[in-house]
C-alpha cells in the first residue's frame, strides 16, 4: 500500500472514531436507563444498527449526495433533505437532553407516583430513540468520509475499526458514567451542545468541528481534574478515619 493511502486511512479511522463519540455517549446514558438485565443488549443493538445504517448508507451513497440539493426555502434559507434530517436529530437531542437533565435534577421524593412508576425506560422504545440517533449521526458521518476520500472499501474499513473501539468500550464507559452522574451532567451538556449545532448546521450555519471538539476536550479534563480531586479527599478522609480508630481510647 502506498503512504498516501495509508495515512488516508488512519485520518479516516480517527474522523470515524470521533464521530462516533458522541453517538457512543447517547447510548450509553439511554441504555444506563434500562433494568441492568437489558442494558447490554440494547447497546449491542445500538452499535449493530450503527454498522448497517453506515454500511446501507454507503451502497447509496449517489442517492446520500442528492440529499445536499435544495428542495425548498424558508425566510431566505434554502433547506435540503440532509438540512431538514439535521434539524430533527437536532431537536429531538435538545429534546431529549433537557427531559433527561430535568429528570436527573428533580429530587425523587418530589415525583408524582405515576411519574416514577415510569422512571424506568421500556426496551424497545428506547431502541427505537437509538435508531433515531444513529441515522442523524450515519448521514453526517458517511458524507464527512465520502468527502475525504472516494475509496468505498476504506470508508467500509474505517466504520468496521470504528464501531469495534467503540463496542470495546461501551461497557466501561456506561459503567464509569453510572459510578459518577456529575459525568452524566457533562455528558448531556455535549448532547445539548451537538444539538445546537446540528440545527445551526440545518439552518446553513456552519459551525466549525474542531471548535466544538475543543470545548468538548476541555470541559472533559476539567471534569477529571475534579473527579482526582474529590477522590483524592475521600482518601485522605478514609486514612484519617483509619487513623482514628487505630488510636488507643483517650489517647
């Protein structure tokens, strides 16, 4: 293989793998809602269903570029098939972030009983919100790639590499998301974030990605920085607890 195409090939590799990020996210916070015994499926049905959409969206991918013409304007502003796909992934993850931080910031003895009887997410209509999402992301994520390069069988190649860093890590990053929520808060502040920018996008506003990423990476080392330090201070609790005990009484 030439340098060429293999450097080709990582860059779509690593565009792919952060595509998918936050597709990854999305999953993991709808799955977390689900009984323990039911999680694991829906995020192999998740990723699955990523791979097929990509893959499906690749064979037709002549009919995907037709989705960037015009079909009608609206206040000066001419909206295509793919604007008005962005728009409604858009919406509903503005929709689906503000529902899910209500819910994590309403204290639990203030929900009505019918409320909580509900609290518990169903299975398949949380898949069917996963299916959603994953076209929104397949249709941004196949067009970014066939504007890269023109090679089908690397564009299949680095969807096959992205999705398996991704299944690899699904269960941890769901588990690590469970064991801290303030993760969980900055992850749906991303959703939020990528919802706007979806709809700007729909809307002819161009939004630069390495902004957004940027942001993204340092509201994630700020977060880690205070996830050290508060693990830092139950440890020296613990010692001093320890301690204590370790004292002869009186002493």
């Amino acid at each position: 293989m030439e340098t060429e195409v293999i450097v080709a090939l990582i860059t779509l590799i690593g565009m792919e793998v952060v595509l998918g990020i936050d597709n990854l996210v999305f999953i993991a916070i709808l799955s977390n809602r689900l009984p323990e015994s039911q999680r694991q499926l829906a995020r192999r049905i998740g990723l699955g269903l990523a791979v097929l959409l990509r893959f499906g969206m690749l064979a037709g991918t002549s009919w995907l570029l037709t989705l960037t013409r015009p079909l009608f304007e609206v206040a000066g502003v001419e909206l295509s098939g793919k604007d008005l796909i962005l728009l409604a992934g858009g919406l509903f993850l503005l929709g689906k972030a503000t529902i899910e931080i209500h819910h994590r910031v309403t204290p639990a003895e203030h929900v009505e009983p019918s409320l909580a009887a509900a609290a518990g997410a169903a299975f398949w209509p949380t898949v069917a919100q996963i299916i959603a999402l994953d076209m929104v992301f397949s249709v941004d994520s196949i067009l970014a790639a066939v504007g890269l390069v023109r090679e089908f069988w690397m564009i299949a190649v680095a969807i096959v590499v992205s999705v398996l860093v991704m299944l690899m890590s699904m269960d941890r990053l769901s588990a690590f998301m469970e064991k801290n929520p303030s993760v969980v808060m900055l992850a749906l502040a991303f959703l939020m974030m990528i919802g706007l920018v979806l709809v700007a996008e729909g809307l002819g506003v161009h939004v630069p990605k390495g902004f957004v990423y940027a942001a993204m990476a340092f509201a994630t080392g700020v977060e880690a920085l205070n996830l050290l330090a508060n693990r830092a201070i139950r440890r020296r609790r613990l010692n001093q607890l320890r301690a204590r005990r370790a004292s002869p009484a009186g002493g």
